[in-house]
C-alpha cells in the first residue's frame, strides 16, 4: 500500500472557523471533502500541502440539496449519491441526475462530493503517477517543470479535465459561489475553468466553493459518457446536452481538453452542427488512455447519438 | 464400475468450505498480517533506467537515518543467481539485487531495514546511486539483430539446479552465453512437415501478437522472514506452494533446506504467478539474516507491476496446411517470447505452448520453433495456463480464418480434427480420458450455435475456443504425499502440503478422506500449507494439485482406513471382508448390530496394538514412468525437443461466445459465454464452478481489456485504474458446464480443473468479435479502438 505523507490535519467546525484557518495559511492548505481525488494525488506525491483541511464536519447547509424561488442551491459538501437520489434533481435537471448516476461507482458516490467532483484535478497519463514512476521522466509542465512529456516542445500544459458533474452543470448554466477571507461572490460556473491544465481553476487557495446555484428552467437532456469499462472509469469522453422548449440550449464535452467544451444553440438546426465542430475542435493529445483519433471520433459519435435521442 | 456413475456421500457435492467462517469473518491469517515483536519493515529501491551500469552506490546517509536498521546492496548478496525453471543447459540468470548493472525499469538495486515502513521509505530516498544509462533495447526482434544492445554477458551458474540435486545424468550446469540476446530455444517435431504441406490443398500463415497482461491478485505481495541464530529461517508468504520458495531460500541463504520453514498463511489469490522465488522473498530473509530480527516487506501494487513477471509476451507466426476436407495436415509454428530481462520458466512455456494444444487436434506434421529473448523490460512467466492462452489465440484465431475461406462451418471443421480417447500423442502421453468432443457439443447446445449460424445478424457474431491442459508434470518437486492421523476422539487430521489460496483446496482434500473413510465431513481436520509439519508436496501448480496431490490424500486415506479395518477385525474377531465403513462406524456388514466407532479404534490401536493410534501415509509422482536417479533415467521429458512423458491426464474445455459490437464506437458487448469444462469427476462441485467461472472472467479481461503497457521499458498502467481488469458490470452471464467424464488415474475420477477454460475463453471471445464484424484482429486484446479501426478498414475497403 502507498503510503501518505506528512501533512497537518485540521478539521474546522464552522465556516467562519474554515475561512480564517485558510487566510492563515495563504494558499498552503487543501480541502478535503470526500477525498476521492484528493487522497490518492496525495499518495503519489501530487500534492504536497502543508495543510489538510477536513471540511466534512462543518456545520450548516453544505450537504443539502434546496428549492430558492426559481432556483436550487446545491451544497458544495453533498455526497454525489444524494443527488442520484433527488427527485428535485431527476425532475428538474434530467442531465445531472445522469451525469451523477454514471460517476465512478455507486461506493465512490457515497463519499465524493458534487464541489470536490467540479474541482477535480486535470488528468495525464503521464501525471498521474507515482513519484517513483515519474523519476524516469523529466519534470513536466504541470509538476512545475519546463517540458511536457506528451507532446514535445509544448509550452501549455493539455491535461485533461474529467469530472463528470460539470458538464451537466453546464450545459444547465448552473453557478457557483465561493466564499474566502474577504467576502461570497457568485459566479458562472463557466468562469472557474481557466483553460490550462497547470491550474485548471482561477479559485485561489483562500477560495472555498460553497454552493452551485441551478436555473429552474424546463429543459429536456440527458448525459452519456464513454467508459472503458462499465462503472469505475473516467470518461473517455462524456457528453452533456440540455435543451429547452424552444430547442435552445447547450451541449458539453466533457475529458475535452484542460476545460470542457461548451458550444451553445438557438435551435436544433444549429445543435445538428455541433458534433462535426465538436470533431474538429477537440485537440488530438495523446495524453489519455484512448489513441487522440478515437477520441475525437467517439465525442462525434456520442454527440450524434445524444441528439438523436434528445432533440428529435 | 460405470463411468462416473458412483454414488459417492463426499464426492461431486458442494459442501460449505471448511475454511469459509474463518476467511468471511476476516480471521484467516494472511501474510500482511503476520507481525512478530520487534519486527522491522522493508524497503527495495528500484531502477530509474531500463538498461544502465552502477557505477556506485552510496548508502551512508540512510545508515545515518534514525530507525535504519540495515542497508543492503547487491554487492552485500553476492552472485548468488536464482531462476524459476533453471536448467543444466539454461542456468539461473537473475541475483535478488542487481549488481553491476540493472536491466530493467524497477529492478532492485538496495534495500532498506527499518522500525517503520515510513522511516524505510525515507531512508531509501537517501540511498545515492551513479547509474551510468546503457542503450536499451525493448522489441525483441530489435534485440535479435545485429548490433543489438547485449543485456547479459556470459552467465556463469554457482548453484545446482534442482535436476542435478535429484541426480540427472546428464552435463552438470554449464556457462551460457547469450549470443543474440536469444535466452533459449525449443524445436520440436512430429511427423514429416514439408510432406505435411505438400499433401495441403491450403495453406494458411499469419503473425499473431499477445501482449503480456497481469495475474493482479488482490493480495498485495507480502513477505514475513524470522531468522535465528542457530541458521533457522522461518518465512510467512503469499505463495502457492513451499518447495519451490524453500529450495530457492536455502540454495541463496547457503542453509539446508529442512531449515527453511515456510508457515502456513492464507492466500489471496496467486493465479500461477507466485509459485517461484521473489527477489523480495529473498531479501526480506536477507535483511532478517543480519539484522536478527523478523522483517516484513509489502510491495505496493506498482512495485508489484513494477518487478514480478506478468504474463508470457509472445509473436507467433503460424503456418497451417488443411486439405479441401477440412483436415489438418501441417502446422509450422514460430514463437518469439520476449522474455524480459531476465529467462525464468521461457524454456518450459515454449515446450507447453506445443504440449497443451497436442491433446487437441490430430495434426500429424507439426514443426514448433521457438526463442527466448532479452529484452530491457521486467521479465514474465507462468500465468494460468502457461503458452496456452497465445497458442490457443493463434490456433484458433487461424483456423476461423481458414474455414471463412474456405467455407468451412466452424464447429464441424474442429470436430472433424479432433483427437479421440484412447490415442496415444506422440510424446507417448494418453488420452484415458477425453470428452472434448461432448465439451464442444455442450457448449453449441447452450449458446444455439446451429440456430444462430443459419442466419447472421448484422455486428452480431460467434465464436470457438478450446483448450487443454496437464494434469501435473516431471517438474521439481516432481511427487507429493499425504498423512492421516486418527485421534482418540475419533477424528482424523489430515497433513497436506497443498496451500489453500483461495480455491477450497483444503475443503476438497477433507471431501477426499471423508469420501475414504465414509464418515462425516467435520470428521477431518485439514493441516496444510506448512513446509515443517507437512509432507513433500508438488504445489498448486502445473495443474497438479487435485490430480497428484489429492491422489496422495486419497492414499493416505485408504492407508489408514486399511489399519483401522484390520484393528475393527482382531477387536469384534470378525473376518476383514464381512468390516465396511459407514457412517462413521466400522461395522459388520452381515450384523449391523457389531460396530466400533472410530474413537474405539484409535484406543484398541493404543491399548492392544503395541500402542498404535494409527497413521496412514500416501504418495503419488507426476509421471511415474519418468525419473533420474545417479546416473539412471529413463525418458526424461526434454524441454527443447518435446520427446518423452511429460503428463498422466489432460484436462480439456471449450467455450462459445455471442457478441455484439458497436459499429460506430467499435465496443464489444458480450451476450453470452458458455464455458464447458473436462476435468475428470468434479470434487466439489460449486469450487469447480467457481474455477470455470474465475477463468471466463478473466478471459473476458485478456481478451478485450488487460494489457500490460510499456513507454521505453516503464509499465504505463501499473494500477487497477489503468490496468483494465474488468468489472462485474463488464460480465456477462456465463454458463459453466462440467463435463464429468472419469479420468481413471485420477483421485475418483478427477483431473486438473484450473487453467484449461480462461484460454478457451479468450479465443471464444475473440473469434466472436471478430466474426461479427467480419475483419480478423490478430492481437490481444481486441480493445474498443482496435475493433472500430478494423471496422472502418472494412469499410473503407467496400468503398
């Protein structure tokens, strides 16, 4: 069994207890939620924190699942498994429910939670290894270093964001709201993504994503992803389609590149264009456990079939 | 008596495993849980580089780490070589560390002893080594040509191999040089070849590839060494079975063998992959050896894909001749083993690749070439079924090949080649017991190969495997034996060296005494897995565990079972043949009202037999008519030339699979995989079951899931996220069939259960696929992506 490293462990009770631990520690802390990306990055050396905060415990609306008006707020601490099994989620927000349903296992879903889940870490086949493993190659762009060992001469990291909620999200114009040391602020869950895998997310580590707000507004959608296997996996490639009365709406690939692809519609006419963009956008990487080719080639083929038994 | 039609009490019945409390309540001691006081933990620091000279090692500042209590290097173990199958004419290539140069990724170049695993961890990160980097070579037919980087210089053996320590006549070891990186060789021949072919009106040759994949037993590799003073070592590991580990343990640490003691763990699964040494086994003996205290290493499951053989990787170019009658004439095969660095059991993989498809098809001209080779990657063997699985993938795949050319239905054309019972192979082995053809039938019946072949459904297919298999071998330690011991209470315990990892083998044996001595069940107390208290024993290897062993337990039953009828006979004074066992009683067979309990036995045994409580003992060899002995033998089996005895039974099985494919995404869904499997009378039934079960699953994983990838010599899937083992959501229904025929060598009936089915599987599977979408894959495994490129290749050529 890999062992952990050492690391101080603090486990706050409330948000204000949360908030000032983080400002003291200035970006040198992680949270850990659920833990399920977390604990292993911290086994294979990933992650080196200085301090583990154990969010789980803190008290208040994180784990809830709640009607606001014309909206629903999602507590960042909610286990994924609780959104499986929410009839305001599966009424509402078809695409999540089956995203949430199709992540990991139904163990994994137990203990992750939907904030861990959006802020998983970008993926490489040659990043996520061990620190022995990784000695046979030079330090690449997302370990600090200055070569990427995927594509030679790269000067972006491509990593690969593989969460499975956030496409739904999404394609739902879900956002979130983050709390640190100087206030609460809301916004798009679009936004968080910055598009380079060595920092996938503009929160910075006094940021605590709090709750993710959805839109109630009557969409029709659904989530399919491909795995290699049924259940565990990563997605090859997922896909995320919400789309409304009016055949407005928006499609999202997910494990697309360091971000995953958002490409909006007004109508259905448009969203039939979409997986050809899809085919031609999606960078061909050989950073995942599927040649780039078929990658590519799987996100049209999903999104077509997603549309099919969506939007006709 | 009729064919397996006895009525047994034990016998062909699923009783619950008498181990089966202790495991699911979490009591049954496995090697991770052993701690002994004062135990320390170790550590092995791996290679960076595939191929690179150590030019030094400085290891000062992790002496200096407070709680280190020992740093080794491979200068510290000396030359000391040990091999899994080491020959006189391939002697054993590998030391525990590497010395003065490592040859792959993750090869051990020091080990630490420590108070933690944590303090270990960190004192290796302070071990300094100069590696001077070598060119390394990966592919091996790279490695075969000229001015290809040599891995090994001249290996000059310094300890005998176990052949020569049981007096075979022949050359004592000699030096090998590996010219070519070529590690070994097999050329075997039967029949006339280039006859075979002319009298062929079809001929068939192909290049089929199958990569290595991973035993991936759940149980992390784990070793225990307690070593005393006075030259005892006793060790706790993850294995199946003792002689080899301690014939290894006691050559490398120079103590007799008897001092080896190798204690009874449970094992949590082993799949043909933990039956040789492990430098890790030795250097945790090592480490206890001069720190004189015990020591416990853990590999993580990297270092696991890291540095212990995965699966044999072979090229196979496959030549076959069939007449316009679909009959087999010829067949020319060639066989690359890319060994790894280093030579292990190549040398009996390439003769079993032969050996096992032998028993299947009467192929009269068959020439089978074959070649170790060094390549710069961690080395391979034996992984249930050893050569079978690749040969059974290229056979098969060849012959689907070969009847779509020619017309051929798939079925017919296999059992028109098919051996019959009662043949004798060329090797002089014979078929006593043969129900391939009914396993065949079987199979057809449950998955409606007649119906389904009439009309095909578009990316629907089906597809044949078969396989075959030994039932134990003339291998080290060649026998096993058996010991029953009757206790006053009435019970009897039974001594087997046999190790329980995980396949109700100590509940089969007990089926075995209580069947003897017809009596009940909990009547037997099993004793295995312990090299001291147990008797000489074969292993759970060479499929020889119910065959040899269980043979032996039978004997030791009917040994004992003989002194208890002639004590029940002087104690009631009646005649031995009127004496039955029922029940529990030695009784009268014309008076039921005269009978002595076990119990009574035992204590007419102390009290009036000159204090005999009974014993009974049993043995049984591999292959009888095989041995050496100071300069005598007689048909030795030969590794590089296939001649003479090699096996008494042959297990046999065959499966049928229905797919369905993904025309766009190429996925494979499997609606149905029937698996048919001979082994002789089963001896529990549901642990047969669950052995058929186990294999098609992991058939399933090689044949569209598992490889082991490498980048320049690293394993780039060395975990259970990368490394595709397949899950229960993966598997489809599986029928498990038992075809009882009666193997009458066999203990009731029996013979080998454990291997035959995964390589019948993954052909099964394979031909499936590649039935269904009408396009031949000639590799392992046929993954999502290979199948849709196969596809669109079709495609693009229609257009």
């Amino acid at each position: 069994m890999s062992l952990l490293p050492e690391f101080e462990y603090r486990r706050p009770e409330t948000l204000e207890e949360l908030l000032v631990i983080l400002g003291d520690y200035k970006g040198k802390a992680v949270l850990l939620a659920g833990g399920t990306d977390l604990i292993p990055r911290l086994k294979l050396g990933l992650k080196q924190p200085g301090l583990v905060v154990d969010i789980k415990g803190m008290a208040g609306d994180f784990r809830s699942i709640l009607p606001d008006g014309k909206r629903v707020k999602i507590g960042s601490l909610t286990p994924i498994y609780e959104i499986t099994r929410s009839t305001l989620i599966s009424s509402n927000f078809p695409t999540l429910h089956k995203a949430a349903l199709s992540t990991a296992s139904e163990i994994v879903q137990y203990r992750g939670t939907i904030g861990g889940n959006i802020l998983q870490d970008t993926r490489c086949t040659h990043y996520n290894k061990s620190e022995n493993w990784r000695k046979a190659f030079e330090p690449c762009l997302k370990m600090g270093g200055e070569t990427c060992n995927v594509i030679k001469g790269a000067k972006k990291c491509l990593s690969v964001y593989c969460g499975d909620l956030a496409p739904a999200l999404l394609s739902l114009d879900a956002s979130v709201v983050v709390v640190n040391p100087d206030g609460e602020r809301e916004l798009p869950l679009s936004d968080i993504f910055t598009g380079d895998g060595r920092k996938p997310f503009v929160l910075g580590g006094t940021d605590f994503l709090k709750e993710i707000i959805l839109p109630i507004h009557k969409m029709n959608g659904d989530y399919k992803k491909f795995r290699l296997r049924e259940s565990i996996d990563y997605p090859v490639v997922s896909i995320a389609l919400s789309v409304d009365e009016m055949g407005k709406g928006s499609l999202v690939i997910g494990s697309y590149g360091p971000r995953p692809g958002k490409y909006k519609f007004s109508s259905l006419d448009e969203l039939d264009k979409i997986p050809q963009s899809v085919y031609e956008d999606m960078k061909p990487i050989d950073n995942m456990p599927m040649p780039p080719d078929y990658r590519k080639h799987l996100a049209k083929i999903f999104a077509e079939r997603l549309i099919g038994n969506v939007a006709h | 008596m009729t064919k397996g039609t006895e009525d047994f009490k034990h016998i062909r019945k699923s009783p619950v495993r008498i181990d089966g409390e202790m495991i699911v309540t979490g009591r049954a001691k496995y090697t991770v849980d052993i701690d002994l006081p004062g135990m320390l933990y170790a550590k092995i620091l791996g290679s960076p580089y595939a191929h690179a000279r150590i030019k030094g090692i400085g290891i000062e500042k992790a002496r200096m780490l407070k709680g280190v209590k020992a740093v080794i290097t491979g200068k510290d173990i000396g030359y000391r070589r040990f091999s899994f199958i080491d020959t006189p004419a391939y002697p054993a290539d590998q030391t525990p560390l590497a010395i003065d140069k490592v040859r792959f990724m993750g090869e051990g170049v020091a080990a630490v002893a420590a108070t933690t695993e944590e303090i270990a961890s960190k004192a290796l990160d302070l071990i300094d080594v100069e590696y001077e980097e070598l060119p390394a070579v990966f592919d091996p037919e790279e490695a075969m040509g000229e001015g290809a980087p040599k891995i090994h210089d001249r290996i000059e053996p310094n300890t005998t191999t176990a052949w020569e320590d049981f007096g075979i006549p022949r050359a004592k070891s000699r030096p090998y040089d590996a010219i070519h990186n070529i590690s070994n060789r097999v050329f075997i021949e039967n029949g006339d070849i280039e006859k075979g072919f002319a009298e062929a009106d079809y001929v068939k040759e192909d290049r089929f590839v199958v990569p290595s994949t991973a035993h991936a037993a759940l149980e992390p590799h784990a070793a225990v060494a307690d070593y005393q003073p006075t030259g005892k070592l006793d060790v706790w590991l993850s294995h199946m079975g003792y002689e080899h580990k301690r014939f290894w343990l006691a050559k490398l640490l120079d103590i007799p063998i008897s001092n080896v003691r190798v204690r009874k763990t449970y094992v949590g699964g082993a799949f043909g992959g933990k039956i040789s040494l492990f430098a890790y086994e030795f250097i945790t003996a090592f480490l206890s050896k001069i720190t004189l205290r015990p020591v416990k290493t853990i590999l993580t499951r990297e270092e696991v894909f890291f540095t212990c053989p995965p699966a044999r990787r072979m090229i196979i170019d496959l030549k076959t001749g069939v007449k316009r009658d679909g009959r087999i004439t010829a067949q020319h095969v060639k066989i690359i083993d890319d060994v790894g660095a280093y030579r292990r059991s190549s040398p009996t993989a390439l003769y079993l690749a032969h050996v096992f498809r032998n028993p299947i098809y009467d192929t009269p001209n068959i020439r089978h070439e074959g070649y170790g080779v060094y390549t710069n990657k961690v080395f391979t063997t034996a992984k249930r079924g050893h050569g079978l699985q690749q040969m059974a993938f290229a056979v098969e795949s060849q012959l689907d090949m070969i009847c779509d050319e020619l017309g051929f239905d798939r079925l017919e054309m296999r059992l028109k080649n098919l051996r019959k019972e009662g043949d004798t192979l060329p090797n002089g082995d014979k078929l006593w017991s043969y129900a391939l053809p009914e396993c065949l039938k079987a199979a057809a019946k449950a998955i409606g190969w007649k119906e389904k072949s009439k009309d095909k459904i578009p990316f629907r297919g089906l597809g044949i495997g078969t396989a075959s298999m030994f039932s134990g071998a003339h291998n080290y330690p060649f026998a096993s034996a058996a010991l029953t011991r009757l206790n006053h209470d009435g019970r009897v315990i039974l001594y087997t060296g046999q190790t329980e990892f995980g396949i109700g083998v100590d509940t089969a044996m007990a089926q075995i005494v209580a069947e003897v001595l017809q009596c009940p069940l909990d009547y037997i107390i099993v004793n295995s897995g312990d090299s001291e208290i147990n008797p000489h024993d074969i292993g759970n290897w060479l499929s020889a565990g119910m065959f040899v062993s269980g043979e032996a337990v039978r004997r030791a039953a009917l040994d004992l079972k003989k002194g208890m009828l002639r004590y029940a006979a002087k104690g009631l004074d009646i005649p031995e043949d009127d004496l039955e066992l029922r029940d529990g009683w030695i009784i009268s067979k014309s008076d039921t009202s005269r009978k002595l309990s076990f119990s009574d036995i035992s204590r007419y045994g102390i009290q009036m037999a000159g204090g005999d409580p009974l014993v009974g003992r049993g043995f049984k060899k591999c292959v009888p008519e095989v041995y050496f002995w100071k300069g005598r033998y007689n048909k030795t089996a030969s590794l590089t030339s296939g001649k003479g005895r090699f096996t008494e039974a042959y297990g046999l099985a065959a499966a049928m699979a229905e797919v369905e494919v993904d025309r766009k995404t190429g996925k494979v869904t499997i609606l149905h995989l029937v698996v048919s499997d001979d082994c002789g009378t089963p001896i529990n039934v549901k642990s047969v079951e669950g052995q058929i079960m186990s294999q098609a699953v992991m058939g399933i994983g090689d044949a569209l899931f598992e490889e082991v990838k490498f980048e320049k010599g690293i394993v780039m899937n060395p975990n259970f996220l990368e490394y595709l083992l397949p899950t229960a959501a993966d598997i489809p229904e599986i029928d498990s069939i038992i075809v009882d025929s009666y193997e009458p060598n066999g203990p009731f009936g029996a013979k080998e259960v454990g291997e035959t089915s995964r390589a019948a599987a993954i052909t099964a599977v394979a031909n499936a696929v590649c039935h269904a979408i009408g396009q031949r894959i000639l590799s392992l495994p046929l993954t999502s992506d290979k199948v849709r490129d196969a596809i669109s290749g079709r495609e693009r050529g229609k257009s």
